[in-house]
C-alpha cells in the first residue's frame, strides 16, 4: 500500500463507527485536518527517499538500426513537497499533495540489435511541480464500518516539468542523446497513465479490504467488549464528525441495556484538533456489564492494600478499635478480609456542571483464624451517591467540588451487641477526616489519561467540559521523533519502511 493511501485510512478511520442512536460523538477539526496533513507529509518524505524505483526498458529506432536500452538501479535520492492538504467536501475528503519534487538516481546500459557492443551510464531524473488532488467518497456500509471509494474521475495528476540528465562514456555522445528522449517521452506517459488508475486500485481495492476487516467491537475487559461502529453516515463540513454505537457488551453475547440512549447536542465545537462526546448511556452500559461479569467485586486483604491508602486490617488496629471496638474484644489481633460487591449496577448521570454516581452494594467482613478459615462478623447494605465536577490540566484529568454522601444498614451480624448507629457516625467521621482529604488532594493532582494506541504521538492540552446528559472532551496531539524517543525513553521504535508511491 502506498503512504498516501496510509494517510487516506487515518483520515477515515476517525470516521470508524445503522441508524442507531450514538452514545459517542467524535470531530477531526480543521487543526486536526492540518496536523494530519503535515504528518502525512513528513511521513511520505521520510519513507520515500532512497526507496528504489522499478527497472525500466525501452527501445528506439536509428538509421543504424533499433537501439534497446535498460535504465536500473534506480532510487529516489531527493524528494520536497510543498504543502500537503486534507479538505472535507459533502460526502468525502480532498486529499492534496502541491508543487512536489521528485529526483530519481539510477544507471542505464543500450544495445544495438546487430552490433555486439553498446554503453552503459548513470542517469538523474527529475519531477519538478507534481500535482496531485483526489476526492475519496467516505460512507458506511450500514453495519459501522466505514466505506471508500475514489474513481478516476476524482483523481487529476500533474506534472509540469520532467528533466533527464545521462552520463556516459562519451563514445556515442550522438546515441543516447536520442535514448535521452525517448526515456523523458516514457517516464511522462507512464505516470498520466498509471498514477491515478493505481491510485484508484490502491484506494478500492487495498485500503477498502483494510476497512471491510477493521474490528469495530473492541474488548475492554476479558468479559466486555465496546462497540464503536458507525450509526450513520459521516458528516463534512469545515469538520470531520462521526457518530458511534458506544455501547458496552458482555463478550459472550450481546444484549442491549434496558435503558436509552440520550441524545447529544448539535455543537460547533472546533477548538481543539479532536473533540469527543461521551454520553452517560455509554457509562452506564458499561457499568451494566461490569455488574453483571462480577467486576464490582473486590475483596480486600491485607496483601492488596491500594498503593497510598494507610489502613492496617487487624482487629486490634487503630482504624478497627475506632470504629469497631466489639470486633477487637471478640477477636483481638486477627487479620481481616473484607469482601464488597454491587447490588446492582451503579448510574453514571452528567449534569451541566458535575457528573454524579449513585451505587448500592454489600460489605461483609470476616476475620482471619489460626488454621486460615474464614469466620463471618458481620454483613452490611451499603449505599453511596457521589458527585465531582471534572476538569484537565495539562494532559491530567482533575476533579473538584467532590460530594460524598453514604448510608449503612445492618444484614446480619454474628456480634450481638454490635451497635449500627455509632459506625455509622464514626464512618462519616472518617470520611470527613481522612477520606474526602485524600480524595481532594488526588483530584488536584488529577490522573493521566490513557496514551494513543499510535506509536509516536501523545496528547496535548486537554478540555473537559461538561453538558446536559454528556461530557465533552477536546484534546490536541502531537508527534515525538522516534530518534529522540529512543535517546530520552529508551523505546526501540521501527523506523517506517516505504511501499509504492507512484506505481
């Protein structure tokens, strides 16, 4: 496949994703366009110079008879291009490659037919003001994957200017001065006829199979699995935007959630080169599933302790004699486990300016005996609402204005005199004291987001923004060169290798 069609995919795989409700929105802007063009520029010349060029054969006549000569060892030695561009237009992209050049190095040899010597040479060709624009036509084939199609109509290739320079032994200065002719005649009548026609083949038949076996449904956990196909026909403004299923499923099969989608809004936003719409039905489809596979289930022990968290799990700690004293007289100096799970699947609701998680569950804790069993203490029923304003710095995500509200009930419990009302307060006092700290320090701070799964670029200035049933994330991006990244990180990156260009 040829670079340019490499960038054509990247264009249009942001456009990965019926007529189904989306649960995720996402917009290349025109920064994005522009960033992907410079990139696909610099990737076309960095993949193309010294990458060899197929041998080329042809012959002429002469009064002395036909003249056969053969031009090898050929290779791009320089290549330039001045502006590359990636415009949207109804149905499609204008891809744009301006005032190129293209110098090829190479050798040649001729023959005559009747006489048993010939000479041989080096040879410099070069393509100055190549021009190239296509129109690729974007769809989807109504099962979310997307859909191309360039014809050689929408395809106009230009050069203005070819050069052959030869060089050879000075014998028959007169001979290949006709070779050098009737070389510059061939070179230009193989490119008006074979450039856009391969580029029509490359796009139909090479990049359209790439697409047909994209996987739109991608795993997140070994029991889940999101669906990111297309529900409907991308659209081409100043943008790119396309309109995605968002919904999680369990991987065994796939049953939809028993709740709707909501439906995003028409927003012009164009203020970072990517922008994204999540919507709390992609959320909450998750946290179905989750529920559902058992992944809201936790047991706590002493050994998987969260980094960070200072909380010794023996009866006869601190954090226990404070808050349980009965468990500590009952079984003094015994480890403990702590087993939690959801009663249901918690929900995920975005408002305009906070997004809040409201979650009900169990606790049940045993203590630990000599011979290793598990003896049960109690078991509580658990509910927690929870709500945070979201924001960025850098490429951190951070949180404020957290609200932490809870209740516990007891279930059962194998200490009599267990008294529920006085846990409970001492929980809300150490949620007051030592968590909601904590919690608001870390949200300071904020977490990394996830790095693209492309290798050699990263994320840059990161926008949060909240809306009505939706969170809306802009980010920007940017290239780290491979050299530095194995000088700085030590990664071991390959360096691109280059396919066909022009034939």
């Amino acid at each position: 496949m040829s670079p340019l069609s490499v960038v054509l995919l990247g264009c249009i795989i942001a456009g990965v994703v019926g007529d189904d409700p989306p649960g995720l929105k996402a917009r290349i802007t025109p920064m994005g366009l522009e960033f992907a063009s410079k990139r696909a520029r610099s990737e076309i010349l960095k993949m193309a110079k010294y990458h060899s060029v197929p041998d080329q054969h042809g012959d002429y006549g002469m009064w002395i008879g036909t003249v056969h000569y053969r031009a090898y060892r050929l290779y791009i030695s320089e290549i330039s291009i001045i502006s590359a561009s990636i415009q949207p237009e109804k149905g499609g992209v204008w891809v744009s490659l301006n005032k190129a050049r293209i110098a090829v190095h190479g050798s040649w040899e001729d023959e005559f037919n009747w006489l048993p010597f010939g000479d041989t040479g080096s040879l410099d060709v070069i393509l100055n003001r190549v021009y190239l624009r296509l129109f690729i036509n974007i769809g989807y084939d109504g099962m979310g994957k997307p859909t191309v199609r360039l014809s050689t109509s929408s395809c106009a290739f230009r050069v203005v200017y070819i050069s052959l320079s030869l060089k050879g032994k000075g014998k028959y200065n007169w001979i290949y001065r006709k070779m050098k002719e009737s070389l510059e005649e061939m070179i230009r009548k193989k490119l008006y006829a074979q450039v856009c026609p391969q580029l029509v083949r490359e796009v139909n038949i090479k990049a359209a199979e790439i697409l047909k076996n994209i996987k739109v449904v991608r795993p997140i956990t070994k029991y889940a699995e999101i669906d990111l196909g297309l529900t409907s026909q991308p659209e081409f403004g100043s943008s790119v935007t396309t309109y995605h299923k968002g919904t999680v499923y369990e991987t065994a099969h796939h049953q939809e959630p028993p709740f709707n989608v909501s439906v995003l809004p028409g927003d012009p936003d164009e203020s970072n080169m990517a922008v994204f719409w999540i919507t709390d039905y992609a959320i909450n489809s998750a946290c179905y599933v989750l529920h559902n596979t058992g992944s809201f289930m936790y047991i706590l022990t002493k050994d998987n302790i969260p980094a960070g968290v200072n909380l010794n799990l023996n009866t006869s700690g601190f954090e226990m004699k404070f808050l349980i004293p009965e468990l500590s007289k009952l079984y003094p100096k015994r480890l403990m486990q702590i087993y939690m799970h959801t009663s249901g699947p918690p929900k995920v609701k975005f408002g305009v300016s906070n997004v809040s998680v409201a979650m009900e569950g169990y606790i049940s804790v045993s203590v630990v005996e000599p011979n290793r069993s598990l003896t049960s203490v109690f078991t509580l029923g658990a509910t927690a609402n929870i709500s945070a304003r979201l924001g960025s710095y850098m490429t951190n995500v951070t949180w404020d204005k957290v609200s932490i509200s809870f209740d516990v009930k007891l279930l059962k419990s194998a200490i009599s005199d267990l008294k529920i009302e006085r846990l409970r307060q001492k929980l809300k006092l150490a949620l007051k004291m030592f968590i909601m700290p904590k919690i608001k320090q870390m949200g300071n701070a904020g977490i990394p987001i996830p790095s693209l799964p492309l290798q050699g670029y990263a994320l840059s200035n990161l926008n949060i923004s909240h809306g009505q049933n939706f969170l809306k994330i802009g980010t920007d991006m940017y290239h780290i060169d491979w050299l530095s990244d194995i000088f700085l990180k030590g990664r071991s990156q390959p360096i691109p290798t280059f396919s066909k260009l022009f034939y």
